[in-house]
C-alpha cells in the first residue's frame, strides 16, 4: 500500500476481525462505531475485505477485495454497497475527510472553506 495512503478502518470477512488505526482514536466513539457497523456489515453482506482510506489529498476511498478462490464473494453486490454507503453516508464521509485535512494534514480551516464554496 501506497505510505501516503492511511487506513482509517476496515473489516475482513475471513478472519471476522474489525481494525481500527489507533492514530485516529480522536474521533469521536459514536462516528467510530458508526464505521465499524458499516465495515462489518459490508463484509458479512458480500464478504471478501473491506477498508476506508485516506488518500494523499485527505480524500476518502472504499475499497473491497477478496481472495483469489473465494467463491462467495459478490463483486457486483460489493460496487453496489460502496455505491449506497457512499450516497447514504456522504455527510459522514465528508466530514471525517475535512477531519484528516484540518488535524492530520494540517490545512487551513478557511481555505477548505473557500474552495467548497467555489465547487
């Protein structure tokens, strides 16, 4: 994985384990189950793995894959989910991505701002 890429959470339907970065424990404990319902939901629903990343730009990306030989898992179903999380959940989304951009990234509050309102 790319070092500029930073995992903020994700769930793996082979192990039935949910992760959460540590390096995130700043957010709130509501957004933080709110994130683990949605990854483990995702994976008990399609299966294979599923995590939400910060890219480089602090924008957010969902992202699913599976094991080579798993047969369960639904790749059509999976894009759909990540469809629906992403039209369903775009205020959480959007928030925890101006999250990552003013406390990680360090960027200016206002100039975040001006350029949402220019978009």
């Amino acid at each position: 994985m790319d070092e500029k890429r930073v995992v903020l959470c994700g769930a793996n339907a082979y192990d039935k384990k949910y992760y959460f970065n540590g390096a995130f424990n700043g957010i709130p404990d509501s957004i933080k189950d709110e994130l683990r319902i949605i990854c483990v939901l995702f994976t008990e629903e399609v299966g294979g793995i599923f995590t939400i990343v910060f890219e480089e730009d602090g924008s957010l990306s969902l992202e699913t894959s599976a094991e080579e030989d798993d047969i369960y898992y639904d790749e059509i179903s999976s894009g759909l989910l990540v469809s629906e999380i992403r039209r369903k959940r775009r205020e959480l989304l959007q928030s925890l991505s101006l999250y990552y951009r003013v406390f990680i990234l360090k960027e200016d509050f206002t100039e975040i701002l001006k350029e949402e309102e220019e978009s």
